[in-house]
C-alpha cells in the first residue's frame, strides 16, 4: 500500500515539473495570504485548503489550486493574472461571476502566493 | 467580528469601560486566591509526605479539618460572595431614566437590537449591531425570542441571560472609542457558536456624525428606498482596478435588485424601514450596507460574502432559518447584493 502511494507520488512529481513563473512563496507571504483571504471572506464562496471554515459552495473548491491549468477556465496560469483576478474578476474575465473582492494588490499578491503554494505534489 | 474576542491580553483582562472593569478587578482577585489557596494546598501535600510526623499528627486532627476544611473555606467563600455581588451591582442596576436604552432580543441565531425613546418605544431598528457613544452608560433590556442566549460583550460589560418571557437588565459602557466583539454566551442550538454581534464605541463627535447619518439613510429610505445614492461607490480603496459604472450596472443594478428582493420572498423575512418590506423573522436590513459583518458578526461585509451569503447561507451557517437562494442566477444575487450594499 505504501509502496503503491510513494510510487504515485513518484508518478505525478515526473509527470507534473512546476511551472517556472509558480514560485516557491516565503512562508511570511503564505501566512499574509490566508491572513487576507479570512479577512476578505473569500470563503463565503470557495473551499479553501488550510481553512476549516467557512467553506462555501457558490464557487468552485481552491483545493488542488496550484495544478489548475487555466484560471477559472480561461486566464493564463500566472501569479500576476491571478492576483487581477482576486481583485476583479469580471474586469479581466468578462462575464465572470465571481464579484470584485475588497483586497489591496498586495494582498492580492499573497492570496495568490498562497493559492500556489498550497502543496507541491 | 467575532476575531475580535481572540488574541492577547484576553478582553477580559482588558477593560475597555467601568463596568468591565469591575469584572477585571474581580477576575483578578480570584486568580490571586486561588493561586493562595493553591499554594497551601501544596504545602499541605508536602508535610503530608515528608513533613516531621509530629506536623503531619496535627495536620491529620480533628482540629485542623475544622479549621482548614470548614472555617477556611466558609470565611473565604462568604465573604467572596458579598465582596463581589457588591462590586458588580452596578452592572444590573435598574433604570433610573435619563439613561440611554436600547433593547436586544436573541433569536436563534442572530440579535435583534431596538434603540428605545424615553418612553420606552422603538425609534429605530437594527441587527448584530450595536451603537453607542464613549463615556455614557447605557442599558440594554434582554429578551429572548425563543430559547435562553446569553449577551457578552467582555471588553464592556460582564455576562447576562437573555431568558423568553423575562426582560433582564444589563449595562455597558465605553471609555474609549472603537468596536467590541460578542457573542452569545450560552447553548441555545446548532449554531451557537456562530451568533454574535459587533459593538462600536463613538466618539462624541463621531457619534453626531453616526445619528445625522442614520437619519438622513431612514428619510432617503421612505423617499426611494431602491435610489441608488448618487457618487457614493461601494468600492472601497483604489479605483482603478474595479470595473467601469456601465460594466457595474450590467452586472451589479440596484434597482433591478429591489424588484428581486421584493419579488423572491426576502420581505416576508426582512424589514427594509421605509420600503414595502417588513418582515420580523430575520434582521432588519435598513442598515445593511452599513454593517461591519454578515450572518451575526461570522463574516465581513462586503460585495462577494453579501453574494455568498444570500445564494448559500446554509453551507456558511447549516440549519440557520434563512433558506440558501441557490434558485437566483449570479447575476440576480449580484443585483441584490448591490441593492442591500446601498441600504446604509
Ligand atoms: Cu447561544
């Protein structure tokens, strides 16, 4: 059983290299990032990883975030898109559903740090 | 928000008002008796164990439980019983009648709060918010609506039950401006652990500018309550990185959400002063906009968590009595979100 799991991981870390613009944030950034997610309440909507509650359902689980492909579907997978994204996301994905967010482009910065850095698998 | 019970010094040990700080005093006392009694405890112990056995004989007579075990405790206990009932009798002191009232009501699982005349009736209404100005004492009558809640707000008061059929007195009072978490302190349910409310403490001239505000919202209400006030952006912070007023209307039209919010059933539940709402099963929402947090102090208020909560309140908060609109597109619970930010 072990064995089986440790050889999936060894599978999937082959298989999926990180993308070079997926940096490895500063733990600090990571801390900021949930910090302003709690804040902000982005969890009325998403399931969030490192956050017990709340876990909405109007959008989609942030589980998993950083093995995405595209951003909500259809952005480019870049740290610099997504933190647009946080902040207005009807403003660069238009039609998004997803409301404009109260966050700084700092925070937003750290959220996406976070969001990326979630777990290297 | 309720966050702002965490951290450190506890709000207990950190006073924020008279009354508070007669808990704190008292607070502190019993951590100082019992570390006493704590200690010889110990002391006991120890003769008990390696003391010399003509201590431990004495400590084992009859004269040493009489003293230790009955007299010590009696003494200490009785006098701890009246030391403190005086300390904290000004906190449930009835009404003398130049005081500022205001009336909370717990219902499962939010806080019904009623600014009271003189004369005792209802000037204005709100929820899981309560106003006061810094310096003045003000009492609040509890009810309850349905089971026994307990109203806490540690940084300016100490604890007071809120029980159906019976009006109990607390007060509290700010000595310095700012805003102080509650909760309800007692188990009333499911959702317990999620009901609380947000005090804000105004300064004298703060507090003008709050009242003068509150009614020009009412008198701007009972005009047009779907008028969306002109200039004022719900966006908070640099503008530039929001979308444009037409992209915003598209997406985020108030007066498309009034219609909703008359038409989807909210103002069976929801009273909206000066508008057709007036439903009393769930908060007033004249003020809404104005709110620091939705679902009673559990999360910030702004566009997104407004859209959350109203399209699925019951994964946030399962089982609370406001059913999830998950039968509304995005794009009507952003009408209604944009509708409710501009009640203020
Ligand atoms: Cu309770």
């Amino acid at each position: 059983m072990i064995v089986m799991a440790l050889s999936a991981c060894v599978t999937l870390v082959a298989c999926k290299e990180p993308v070079e613009t997926r940096r490895e944030p500063t733990n600090d950034m990571k801390a900021r990032g949930l910090a302003a997610i709690e804040r902000a309440g982005c969890g009325s909507c998403h399931k969030i990883p490192g956050l017990d509650w709340p876990a909405g359902r109007l959008g989609p689980s942030l589980e998993g975030f950083d093995d995405v492909g595209l951003i909500a579907g259809a952005l480019p997978n870049r740290p610099d898109v997504l933190a647009a994204f946080i902040r207005n996301a009807p403003g660069v994905k238009p039609g998004s559903t997803m409301p404009p967010m109260p966050v700084s482009a700092s925070e937003a910065e750290d959220i996406a740090a976070y969001l990326y850095g979630i777990d290297h698998d | 928000m309720i966050d702002a019970l965490w951290g450190w010094p506890p709000p207990v040990l950190d006073p924020a008002g008279p009354y508070s700080a007669k808990v704190t005093t008292l607070s502190w006392s019993l951590f100082a008796l019992g570390l006493v009694v704590t200690a010889i405890v110990v002391a006991a112990l120890y003769v008990a164990i390696k003391g010399p056995d003509r201590w431990k004989a004495k400590l084992g007579g009859e004269r040493a439980i009489w003293l230790g075990g009955v007299a010590f405790p009696g003494v200490v206990l009785t006098g701890l019983l009246i030391w403190g009932l005086t300390l904290t009798a000004s906190l449930t002191e009835s009404i003398r009648g130049d005081e500022m009232r205001i009336r909370v009501t717990g219902e499962m699982w939010w806080f019904r709060v009623q600014y009271l005349d003189a004369d005792g009736s209802v000037a204005m209404e709100d929820a899981n918010e309560i106003h006061i100005p810094v310096g003045v004492p003000v009492v609040l009558e509890l009810e309850s609506a349905d089971v026994i809640h307990s109203f806490w707000v540690p940084h300016l008061s100490g604890k007071k039950d809120m029980i159906p059929g019976r009006r109990t007195l607390l007060r509290i009072e700010a000595d310095r401006a700012g805003e102080f978490g509650g909760v309800c302190a007692e188990y009333c349910g499911g959702q317990h652990a999620l009901m609380g409310f947000v005090t804000v403490a105004h300064d004298r001239q703060e507090w003008n500018v709050w009242l003068a505000g509150r009614r020009a919202g009412a008198a701007q209400a009972a005009a047009s309550p779907a008028s969306a006030s002109e200039g004022a952006s719900p966006y908070p912070g640099d503008a530039d990185a929001y979308p444009t007023e037409a992209e915003l209307l598209e997406q985020y039209d108030p007066r498309a959400g009034y219609r909703l919010f008359m038409d989807s059933g909210c103002a069976a539940c929801h009273r909206i002063a000066g508008s057709d709402a007036n439903g009393l099963a769930g908060p007033d929402l004249t003020y809404v906009g104005s709110r620091r947090t939705l679902g009673a102090g559990i999360l910030a208020n702004n566009r997104g968590t407004m859209v959350g909560w109203i399209g699925d309140s019951q994964s946030l908060k399962p089982g609370n009595r406001m059913p999830s609109y998950d039968v509304l597109t995005a794009k009507e619970l952003g009408h209604i979100a944009a509708f409710l930010e501009l009640q203020r």
